[in-house]
C-alpha cells in the first residue's frame, strides 16, 4: 500500500499526526525530517507520484529546519565566544579599584572617606548626609553648583560638632534640587576587585568585590 501523504507517513513512523505545523517542527529533527521525506518517496505509488508542490513544500519545511539549527549552534558559539572574552576582561580589573554603586562607605580616621554621587544635571544645593551604622546622621554637608555627572566628594573624618568619627562602615545619602523638587541621587564607592568568577546561572562574568560580594561586570562605572 503506498503512502502518498507527510499525515499517513507520520503514523507510519509511528510519530502521530502533528496538530499544528509549529509542533512539528518542534518534535521532529533534521535526521527524522530526512527519515520522513525518504519513506515518502519510496512508499509512494508509482502510478500516482506524489504531487510536486507536496514536494517543494516539504523541501522548503527541511530547508527551515536545518538552517535553525545550523543558527542555534552558530549562536551557542558566538555565545561561549564572547563570554570568555568578558571573563578575560574582567580578569584584567583583578587587584585595581572600581568604582561601582552602593550607599555604603568606609571611614579611616588616617585618609577621612571618599565617595562619588552622579548627578543628572546642575545641582544648585547637593546635599550629602553621612550616617553611622546606628543609622544616626552624624555630618552634613552641602555643596552649590555640583554636576551633571559624576562629582567626587570626600569627608574629613569628623562629625558636625568637630570630633573625629570612628573608623568603620558608614551610609552616605546625598540629595538636593532637581526638576522642581528635592530628589536623591545614585551615589558610588570604590572598591577593590579580588578575583572574577561566572553566573552560573546567566553565564556572565561577576567581579568578587573586597569585603564580599559580587557585582557584575556592566555594573562598574570606572576603574581607578
């Protein structure tokens, strides 16, 4: 008996009749889809070959099988490619300091603290707040006519009142007049970077930071 239809070749297979084209392409390979067309051509009758288009269709169905494939490989390697080449970046930062987002700075009474707040436009009154780990606001300080960019600004290492502040971890906040009203702004610390290692999750490369923690490598704003 000759099967002269892709529907009556698939249940001879034994791989059941697709509900959509979609699902089709999803089941079936490029090995399978060769397996398919060749029992097509050998099954078919003679005396009824099948119909050309049936062919040319079926082709073209092959054509868009194997050229997905040849792309998701192409991508995985183009993929691998340029995550080696970040990781090779990233190893290139190991021992020098970058410059990356967070509130939390260190204070040595010796250097006082050096912090970074990125401002959007010109701020008239940038003003910076310095709390201990108590969460207790321990100097303020303003400063007119900061920005657009990135500003440095560095602490004395003493409190409001003129006593030196203890060396440790401190939270810096920093506000001040943007588009009609009081905003805060992103503020910036540096921080040594110790080693890389790899999501492994997302595969990208995270910069292990001193003090723990990781951040990942689109993070950074300078290096220093």
């Amino acid at each position: 008996m000759g099967v002269s239809t892709a529907t009556e070749t698939l249940q001879a297979l034994g791989l059941g009749q697709p509900s959509t084209a979609k699902s089709a392409k999803s089941d079936l390979g490029q090995d399978d889809f060769l397996t398919l067309m060749m029992t097509q051509l050998k099954s078919q009758d003679p005396m009824k070959p099948m119909d050309s288009t049936d062919l040319l269709s079926q082709l073209a169905q092959f054509s868009t099988v194997n050229g997905i494939d040849t792309l998701n490989k192409s991508f995985a390697t183009l993929s691998g490619s340029l995550t080696s080449g970040q990781v090779l970046q990233a190893s290139q930062m190991v021992g020098r300091s970058a410059l990356v987002p967070g509130s939390g700075v260190a204070l040595d009474p010796a250097s006082g603290l050096k912090a970074t707040v990125d401002l959007p436009a010109l701020v008239p009154d940038l003003t910076l707040n310095l709390y201990d780990a108590s969460g207790q606001l321990v100097r303020s300080l303003t400063m007119e006519g900061q920005g657009p960019g990135l500003v440095d600004v560095k602490f004395d290492g003493l409190d409001d009142s003129g006593e030196a502040l203890p060396a440790g971890q401190y939270r810096l906040e920093a506000t001040g007049s943007y588009q009609g009203q009081t905003q805060a702004f992103e503020t910036l610390t540096l921080k040594r970077v110790e080693g890389v290692t790899v999501d492994p999750e997302g595969g990208q490369p995270l910069l292990e930071m001193a003090g723990g923690g990781t951040i990942a490598l689109n993070k950074v704003r300078e290096i220093r």
